[in-house]
C-alpha cells in the first residue's frame, strides 16, 4: 500500500507510517501515512522560516490564484473527498459531502479576501504628517487541528494564513490524515512556493510538542481539548508567541413552553446527535421548561427511533459510528457515570452491532438530570445528551449560562421577547434561535466565551486579527 507522505520543503518525505483505520468498518485500512518525527518537524519549521520573506510579500492576484484554484479543485472533488472524510472519521456521507462543500467556500472566500486587502491613511494630530495603519503577514504559523472536522477546521486556518501571507507548519490529528494530506497536495499543486505550506503528521507528543518548543513559530492556532489548549498556551509564554485556542463546549439547547414542538425537537436532535454529537457546538444539555417538558422528551423519544445508526457510507444512516474505541469508551463511562449520578436514561446508550465491525452506539438521551452532574458539567462528545428540567424562562437562562464553557447557545421560542433578551443574556459566542447550536456560516465569525475559546475568532474577515500583524507608519510631508 502507498505511503502518503509529510510535505516539507516542497519535498514528500517519510517511511514510518500508521494505519488510518474506518470506524465503520475496523478491517478496513483508509492508507498509510507518514509518522513525522521531530527532526522532520524542525525541518518544517526551518524550510517555513526560509520562505517566509518571499511569500510574505508576495502579490495578492498569485494568492488569489492559488486560493481560487484550491478551492475549485475540492469542488470537483467534493463526492471523492466526501467519501474519503467519511471512511476515516465516521461522519455520514451527506454530512461529509457538505463539510467539503464548505471548506471549498472557505478557499473561495478567501482568494476573494486576498484581493480586498486594505489599511487606512489618517491624518496626524500633528501638522504636516501623514499616517498609514496596514497590516502585515504574522510570520510561521503553526496550525494544529481535530479529528472531527478532518477538511472544515483545516481549510479555516490554512486559507486565511496563506491569504495574509503566512507561511505554515501543519500538523492535523492522527486520527483522521487523510483528508488533510489531500488539502496539502492539492495547495501544492495550485503553485505554492516550496517551503510555504509544510505538512507533519503524526504523534502530538512528538510533532505537537516539536511545535510547541520552537521559537520560531510566531503563532499557533489549536482546536481540540481543554487540557491540550492549556498546554498550548502556557508553552506559548516562553516565546511570547502569539495563540488562537479553540476548545471544549457544554453548549444549552432551552426549550420553552411557547416553543413550537416540532421545531425544538428537531434542533435539538440535530444539535445534540448528528455528527455522532462529536462536535465542539453539539448541544449536550437540553434545558426545557415545565410545562412543555413531558411532550418534548416524548416527542424526541419518539424522534431518536427513528434514526438508523450504521455504517456511515449507506444509504439511510443518520448517524454513523463513534469515531475510535478510545471515544467510545470515553462515551460509554460516561453513560454509567449518568445512571450512577440518577439520571434516568429514557432512551439508548447500547453499543449495536451492525453487518461490519465498527464503534456504533445508540444516541442516549437522559431525563431527570441536574446542571451539577458531571454528565451536565463535563464535555463528553459523543452522542449523549441530558434533558433538564427548569421552571420557567428566568431559571433556563440561569442554568443555559451556568457552565464553565461559552462556545454556542441554543433557544426554542416562539415569542420575541425571551428571543431578544436570549440572544442579549446568553453567556456564549455564538447564540441560535430556534436552530441547531451547530452550523455557522464560513463568512462570520466563530467562536467562544470561557474555557471554550482564548484568543481572536477564526473564519470570515475577524480571520485578520490573528493572522496578520498592525503597522503604523508616519510621514513628515
């Protein structure tokens, strides 16, 4: 079988590889791909560092080619890329069609953005002086990213780096390679200059922590766990290195008594269990009021049998498998510490057999459960959510809020009022009304509050923020 290998310096490279294996079907092996050590890291960052100079200053219509070409070839691509994600994370196909589709819009957005660049002349308070603020390339970035989204949160972090004219060290999760080195080799065949965008895979306590100890790297954008994020930043001190951190969520859905049913139900099984409930906005608390409560938790009862857990390539799967035996493990403790805790599971949390061997689990859905319990507290990520009962709009708020974390938060309501005030009062980065808690577009900003987020936001054009450097240079007319 063909090794895929790292891309440093221009240059494929590498003989130590690993398996990526398909969690809806373990026999099957996706590829091999290249393990980095940290000799090949340091080349990375070195072969980064070399190119930075040129790419930096290099002209806005060959970024914007190079962008544009990007993201027409993942276009093409989107059934082929589709199916890859898909066999390396476990994501249903639709869904993995549709997260390429979106980092092809990213790279689209962003060669447009690279023709916008623009700063601002302003006069001095001083007479006969002149003032220009314009922003410039940060440096070598350094991008680490999740398994969950193996092209989406790639495609957001490479794009609007090369768009300003960084130069990068690559490292995606060892999980899910695949789509990632697919990214990288068609960026190269676009026309990257060697050296611009360099590829690592492989262990994060080996690649990762290479990263993590350079002095060269001038910042680090990371989306992952707590604790990982944690480390990111207290290494980054050392270097004064500039961070973008994109970490865990506990995100509320409030379902009010006014909310329409069926409107409420279907966002909050969207947000709670689709993408396997492996995403950092998934909706693992549903905070619903007295008196909607027993309908609701009927009524999405009802809506969980419905949905077909299988392999994630078949026709019908709503939800596909968990995406490693480690997950899943973490998953089903979880669902015992739960019932330990008195919460009553009303529905799930069986592992399922299904006719190819893979981590597939029932969407488990809880009631009678407390804002105190660790399965309300702590970031699971998987498919399990809780079903907390509250009094009225007031205590809804209060719970919805009451979380270390603020990344997304979710309200069904049919009246304006507790919307509005929702929308104002809700301690999270990104607030939805009567949709899932999952799902932004690629042209605004993403992001949190809390422990879910440190640092400026990622995607749309807050991209600049962390990504470029401001300048303000004077003139003596």
């Amino acid at each position: 079988m063909t090794i895929y290998q790292n891309l440093i310096a221009g240059e494929w490279t590498g003989a130590d590889a690993v398996e990526n294996i398909n969690p809806s079907d373990t026999k099957e092996v996706v590829g091999l791909y290249a393990s980095g050590s940290a000799t090949d890291t340091n080349n990375a960052i070195a072969a980064a560092k070399a190119a930075f100079p040129a790419w930096s200053r290099s002209g806005i219509w060959e970024r914007h080619v190079i962008l544009k070409k990007a993201g027409d070839e993942i276009m093409a691509r989107k059934d082929e890329l589709g199916a890859l994600l898909a066999r390396e994370e476990g994501k249903t196909l639709p869904e993995a069609i549709g997260e390429t589709i979106r980092a092809s819009q990213i790279f689209e957005f962003f060669a447009g953005e690279a023709l916008r660049l623009a700063g601002e002349v302003v006069p001095s308070v001083r007479p006969n002086i002149g003032v220009e603020i314009t922003r410039e390339p940060l440096g070598v970035i350094g991008i680490i990213t999740p398994w969950n989204f193996p092209i989406a949160i790639p495609a957001w972090k490479i794009a609007p780096a090369l768009c300003y004219g960084n130069t990068i060290v690559f490292k995606p999760a060892e999980l899910v390679p695949g789509c990632s080195w697919a990214i990288v080799d068609i960026l190269n065949r676009a026309g990257l200059p060697k050296g611009v965008l360099n590829l690592v895979m492989g262990k994060g306590s080996i690649v990762g922590q290479t990263m993590l100890d350079s002095p060269d790297l001038a910042g680090i954008t990371f989306t992952g766990s707590v604790g990982t994020g944690k480390r990111v930043a207290l290494s980054s001190i050392e270097h004064n290195r500039k961070i973008q951190l994109e970490m865990g969520g506990k995100n509320p859905m409030v379902i009010l008594d006014d909310a329409d049913l069926s409107v409420a139900v279907e966002a909050a099984a969207n947000s709670a269990f689709f993408s396997t409930g492996q995403r950092c906005t998934a909706s693992s608390r549903l905070i619903v009021t007295e008196g909607i409560h027993d309908r609701f938790v009927q009524a999405m009862t009802e809506k969980l049998k419905t949905l077909n857990v299988d392999h994630a390539l078949k026709t019908g799967t709503h939800i596909g498998p968990v995406v490693d035996e480690r997950q899943l493990k973490t998953d089903t403790d979880y669902i015992e510490i739960g019932k330990k805790e008195g919460a009553k599971l009303a529905f799930g949390g069986e592992l399922i057999s299904r006719d190819t061997p893979g981590f597939y689990l029932q969407p488990t859905l809880f009631t009678e459960a407390t804002n105190q319990m660790r399965i309300s507290r702590e970031e699971i990520f998987g498919p399990v959510a809780s079903v907390i009962r509250v009094k009225d709009y007031e205590e809804a708020l209060a719970v919805a809020n009451d979380t270390p974390f603020g990344l997304s938060s979710g309200i069904a309501t049919t009246s304006l009022k507790h919307a509005t005030h929702f929308k104002r009062n809700a301690e999270a980065g990104m607030v939805m009304v009567n949709l899932p808690t999952a799902g932004v577009d690629f042209h605004v900003p993403f992001g949190g509050r809390k422990a879910s987020s440190y640092g400026s936001r990622e995607q749309g054009k807050y991209a600049a923020e962390f990504f470029t450097t401001v300048k303000t240079a004077y003139t003596l007319a």
